[in-house]
C-alpha cells in the first residue's frame, strides 16, 4: 500500500491550503473528506455572502476575481473548485475517517468503510461545521427543529422562531421576514452579538423597531414541542410559550471532539482546544497537525479563512524542516 507523505482530513479552505502548500513543495498527499470538496461551504445559506472580503479568502496564491467586494457562497464554491484543480489536489471524497494510530512511525488512518490510508504526516483540519452546539433541552430532536438555515421558500407563511443572536440567526431573520415568514428571535444576551456583521445591524434594529421582527432577549429555551417553543426571561423569571411551525436553533457549532481524541490528540478541559504548537501546529503526537478552525475549540469566532489559511505554510515549513533550517541560517549569519 503506498504510503504518502501528507494525508489531510478535510476538504474546506484551510484543508485545501495544506494540500496546496504540500503539492508546491513536492510532497505526495492525499485528501480525505467524508462529504463534497469544500462540504462546510456547500451547506452554508445559499444566499450567505461572506464578511471577509474576496482577496482574504484566497488560497495558493490565485486571485478570487468577482464583480463585487465580498464573494457569495457560489461563487466561494467555484473558486475553491478551480484552485484544486490548478494545483492537481488529490482527493477520495465522501470518505468519513474514523480514527487513526501511529505504528512504527508511519499512520494508519482508517475510514468508516474499514479502509485504511498510509501517511508520514497528517493534518486533522475538520473545522466545525458538521457539530452544532446543543441546548440540551427536551424536544431538541424533534422534526420541526433544525440548526441549519438554507433558503427562505420552505417557510413562507409560517412562523419560525430563531433561537440566537449572532450572524447566522440575524442573516436568517432577515430572509425570512422578507418572505413573508413571522419570524421571533429568542437570544440569552440583551441585544444582538457585537461580532454580527456591521451592514446587517442597521437593517435588523430597524426591523425589530418597525415590529417586523419580534424579539426575546435575555432568554433561553427551556423545551420545544412540535408547535411551540418554551422560553424563560432571565431578569424576570417570567415562562412565556410562543406559537412555532419551525425553528432554527442557530447558536453556533463545535469541533469533533471525539474523533480528536480517538486520534491521540490532547484537548483542554471546557474550551476544547486542542494541545498544538503555536509555531508549527503540530499536536501532542509527533507528525500529527491542526488546522484551521478546528484549532479554536468552542471560540469557533477566533479563526476562520482569512487567518486559517496561513496555518498551511507554517505546517508544511515543519513538514519540511524549513523552520529548522531558517533558524540555522540566522544563527550562521550572526
């Protein structure tokens, strides 16, 4: 079975960076991605447009040209798909690793299908996405409950309530009032996010005065029933049922934190940030990295593309002993 030099698990931007950066210096890899290239993007709202603009989520040094200054989801997809094939990316896609050991130097890395892939070198950059943070309250399982938001027609003539308070649950509220959704947002906080998007504030506020968006802050969800939401305030104590056809619990997402730890990776108690060097990303278990996302644990709004993408350098530079040699030279020049 050959063995290649870098395997990646994960095929998002930072994924496809690593896979990159090992294709330019020469190294054999191979990515594993246990859904579609770019899978995290492909479910995002298929009208989301990214707050970064174009030119900071660009990977492997080509320019992402679009008409506008932030790209869409769309057209996200179809750069980050022309990026890997101008760079020859290899992939084995909808292919789900479930773990991985280290024997004799070399890692196993096993698949759900009981298949197994060689490496010197592995790069866990998973992100987040596919692990939506849980209330833990009855009825969380429940049909009409999802904590994904796609597009707004599904829900038209409807009532939905939001459960959140930050870009996902404001860019929802949005679409769907101007569907003709009656939309209610429930959020622990006394207003929304600071970190919500700076062009939807105005927009939100102004809906929410207008009465078009009715709003519930510093409140959680205490159960869902298939056609309510129960709420408590906590300032007043006050329970409150609100009518609910659907609801979106839009209150952020988690990295896998089993699958880290079946790989050997050590994570730290409450934020699930996973044992890495700072410098190469290199985790507690020789020749195993992070990145991306995935290196935040539950503060998934510390790194995202723009930052992420330049983990790919500083881990292939290990890979390659780069940093040992720049730090040589410098020594040398002294």
């Amino acid at each position: 079975m050959k063995i290649v030099d870098v395997l990646i698990v994960g095929s998002g931007p930072c994924g496809l960076a690593v896979g990159i950066e090992a294709a330019k210096s020469g190294l054999s890899h191979l990515i594993l991605e246990k859904g579609s290239i770019t899978e995290s993007l492909r479910k995002y709202p298929k009208r989301m447009r990214f707050f970064s603009t174009a030119e900071n989520i660009e990977i492997g040094e080509i320019p992402f040209p679009i008409s506008g200054v932030k790209a869409t989801r769309d057209e996200a997809m179809q750069y980050y798909r022309k990026v890997a094939g101008y760079y020859k990316l290899q992939f084995k896609l909808f292919t789900e690793v479930v773990d991985m050991q280290k024997i004799n130097g070399i890692f196993e890395v096993r698949t759900q299908t009981n298949d197994v892939y060689l490496a010197h070198k592995v790069v866990i950059s998973t992100g987040y996405f596919d692990f939506p943070r849980q209330l833990g309250v009855p009825g969380e399982d429940l049909p009409n409950v999802s904590n994904y938001y796609d597009e707004p027609f599904k829900y038209s003539y409807t009532k939905v309530v939001i459960v959140g308070g930050a870009n996902s649950a404001v860019e929802a509220a949005l679409e769907l009032y101007r569907h003709d959704v009656d939309v209610t947002v429930v959020h622990k906080g006394e207003d929304f996010r600071q970190t919500v998007k700076y062009w939807l504030i105005p927009d939100v506020k102004n809906r929410v005065r207008e009465g078009k968006i009715k709003t519930r802050f510093d409140s959680v969800v205490r159960a869902f029933t298939a056609s309510s939401v129960v709420i408590e305030n906590l300032q007043t104590g006050q329970v409150e049922t609100l009518p609910a056809d659907f609801v979106l619990s839009l209150v952020g997402y988690t990295p896998d934190a089993a699958f880290l730890q079946r790989c050997g990776i050590e994570l730290q108690a409450g934020s699930l940030v996973p044992h890495y060097d700072p410098e190469t990303f290199e985790t507690n278990v020789p020749g195993l990295y992070v990145s991306g996302t995935v290196i935040a644990g539950v503060h998934t709004e510390k790194v995202f593309i723009e930052n992420g993408r330049d983990h790919a350098k500083a881990v292939i530079d290990h890979v390659m002993n780069r940093s040992v040699r720049k730090v040589q030279e410098l020594i040398e020049r002294i």
